[in-house]
C-alpha cells in the first residue's frame, strides 16, 4: 500500500470479467502506484479476456470463492475453524444474528447469508500467510457480505463500492455494511447522499472515487461525419437501458422521412429476443442492427466509427437504475458527443447542452427530436464531443480517482472517520 507496502485484497462477484472493466482498470491503477493488490472472486473468472495478457494472468492468479465447490468450502471453512475456534465462532455467530435478525435482510435470503458467512471463513483460510491488510470489495451485495465477514476473521478493515443493482433490487445487509466499513467509495455524490440517509457519517467515510477511465488509453478520435447520423449505443439489453427507446425513436425517424440514421447496440441480456422483435418491425428506411455480445476492443472500434453514443437510460419497473455507466465516460472520453437519460447520477458526469445531451429518463420523444438536431448540425456534434472529453479528463480520469484511493488507503486516520 503505497509506501507501507501492505497488501489489499479486491474482490468483486467474478473477476475479472468482461462486464465490469471498471474492476479490474481500477485493479490495475492501484498496481501501477504500486499497491500490491490480491483478488479474490465469488464466481469463476472470466479467462482468456487478452489472450495472456494482464488480465489473463489476473484470472489464473484470482483467489476463488464458490467456484471451486462446495466441498473445497466446507473444507476450509472447517480448517479455518479448528486453526481459529474462538474468532470463528464469534464470525459466524455475528453473522447468523445479521441473518436472523436485520431487517436488511429479505426472509429468502437468510440462509444465503449465513452461507456467505461460511464462504467467508474459506476466504480466510485461503489468504492467511497473504499479509492482507485491508478488503475491498467492488457490489454492495454478495462479494462485500463476504468481505465483511472475512475482514472479521482476519481482524482487518473493509470497505466497499456500491453501484446500482447491487443497492437497489438486490440490497441486502446495507446499513450493517455502511456502519462497519472502514470506509465506503461513493461513486457519485448523489450515492454520498443515498448512503449518508441509511448511515450518516461524517464525509471522509464517503469519499467521492469515480469508477475513471484511462485517459491515456482512449484518446480521442474525429466524428466521422458521413451522410447518415451513425449513432452507437453500448450496454446490457435490459429494461434500465432503454434500448427499445432507441429502436423506436430510430423506427419514428424514418417513418417521417427525417435524417438518415444509422443505429448499432452492442450487448447481450434478456431482452434480446424482444428487441430483435421491435428492429424486425421497424419501416422501410429504418437501419437498426443488433450486435450481440462484444468485445471491449470491438467496442473502442464501433466508437470511432459513431458521431454519437446514446444511453436513453430510466428507472425500471424493479427500482433498478444506472449508477454511471463507464461505457458514457468511455465514449465521452474518445469525444464523442452523448445522448443520455437524466439519472441523478449521471447529472454529475454530463452537463446538459455543456458536455452531452441529457433526455427525460425513457422519453421517446425528446430522444427523437434530439436525434434530428444532431443529424442537422454536426458542428454541435463536435462540439460537445470535445466538452465531453474536457469533462471526463477534469473529474473521471483512472490514475487521479486511483490517487484517491491509494490517499484512503495510507490515511491513519481514514480508520476513525
């Protein structure tokens, strides 16, 4: 850790893995300041993401959680318990009273709680003689219920990142969470002010650390600015997305006789079938195309081939919703000009007709007048292309949210804020 060169474990649900770069990115600024950073992961790692690459060799050298089964669990959580009796007995016993008893914790899940408690006696196991000196964990749910408990067995401080799924539909142990962590990344403020409602802590215990892109890495590149409007749009095909919002505004456009767009949507998830749907009904003139699954590499190409990447984000029917995507700060970082739904969160990224466009959360209609503008004048295109990349460089680059952490980290007195 910086100077003290104490070693901190980071664990998320699986990693690394291809949906969640802001993991590993961030894994790897610590290790450039020279943090020696652990990982540790609930589900199997995804291998082969860079072809033996850093993060190749990040998943081979990713401590497992659940994937190397049951019975390896029992085993070490056993092992655990013999080594350390009385510390594992008080573990598991704060862990059974969480479940039992905390009202943040839905009946369906109690068990899987106390199950947690064991997979975080196995952690323990598997990282004693590792000189971990501090737990992160990247989701408020699962990874940092087993991180609590593991920092209880290894008497080591946690902390923690919430994001949006994670806090929302899939909330579980919150409040505990929030009291106990050494500290919690906030990663917008409005998160400071949703956590600071449940547990109100002075703000040193949540600091504002961005999920940052490399600003190094995703360097600009000019809109191509062809005849047709070629607008990109990146994400998982769910409901918060808003990507039938897209389709049809695009279905809309044409049916109007209005610019030439040209629409492509990378990602995979549920609704793939049901948006394959809505794009085969589409009218004559309507180019609409579903990219499935793809790589990040792939990704940063489509980027440069977009004059605008819009997210028409909203709030869905569950309560989930987006933090901030890192694909906006992704595509705002390369310049391009984006389009948005106004979230509370990503206020804080995009600057309505400043830094990008901001649209009511899955409003068609603004989302197809907006479309046409920008297809009318590319000099605005541009424009807030360069905005975009000015902003992500000020608040959201990697190495200085990085420094953030590295301060936390360092900070004596980050212990009793």
């Amino acid at each position: 850790m910086g100077e003290s060169q104490h070693t901190v474990l980071y664990m998320s649900g699986e990693l690394p893995v291809r949906s969640e770069t802001f993991v590993y990115r961030e894994i790897m600024a610590l290790q450039s300041l020279g943090i020696d950073v652990r990982t540790a992961s609930v589900h199997a790692p995804t291998h082969g993401l860079d072809q033996g690459g850093a993060l190749s060799k990040m998943a081979d050298e990713t401590i497992k959680i659940y994937s190397k089964g049951k019975a390896a669990l029992l085993r070490d959580t056993l092992v655990e318990f013999l080594m350390h009796p009385l510390r594992s007995c008080r573990t598991l016993s704060r862990c059974t009273l969480d479940a039992l008893f905390s009202r943040e914790v839905p009946m369906g899940r109690k068990l899987k709680v106390i199950w947690q408690g064991f997979a975080a006696l196995a952690l323990a196991r598997r990282v004693r003689g590792l000189g971990i000196a501090h737990i992160h964990a990247h989701m408020a749910h699962v990874p940092t219920t087993i991180a609590m408990y593991a920092a209880k067995q290894l008497n080591v401080p946690f902390s923690f990142t919430g994001h949006a799924n994670d806090i929302f539909p899939n909330r579980t142990l919150l409040r505990e969470k929030l009291s106990r962590a050494k500290w919690v990344n906030c990663i917008s403020e409005w998160h400071r002010d949703f956590y600071q409602q449940i547990v109100n802590r002075p703000d040193a215990a949540y600091p504002v650390v961005r999920c940052g892109v490399d600003t190094k890495v995703f360097e600009t590149t000019p809109a191509p600015r062809m005849d047709t409007l070629q607008i990109l749009s990146v994400g998982r095909l769910v409901e918060k997305k808003g990507m039938d919002v897209l389709i049809r505004s695009a279905g809309v456009i044409a049916k109007q006789g209005g610019p030439k767009l040209r629409v492509r949507i990378a990602g995979g998830g549920p609704q793939i079938k049901e948006l394959q749907e809505l794009v085969d009904l589409l009218p004559d003139g309507a180019e609409v195309e579903l990219l499935g699954e793809t790589d990040n590499d792939t990704v940063m190409q489509l980027m440069t081939e977009a004059d605008v990447f819009a997210l028409p984000c909203r709030v869905a029917r569950s309560g989930d919703r987006d933090g901030i995507p890192v694909v906006l700060m992704e595509a705002m970082a390369r310049g391009r000009c984006v389009i948005s739904g106004d979230l509370e969160t990503i206020r804080e990224l995009i600057v309505h007709e400043e830094s990008g466009i901001m649209i009511p959360p899955g409003d068609q209609d603004a989302l197809t007048h907006q479309l046409i503008a920008l297809a009318n004048d590319r000099d605005r295109v541009d424009e807030l292309g360069r905005n975009a990349r000015r902003r992500i460089e000020q608040e959201f680059d990697l190495t200085l949210n990085a420094k953030r952490i590295e301060a936390k980290l360092n900070d004596p007195e980050s212990a009793q804020a």
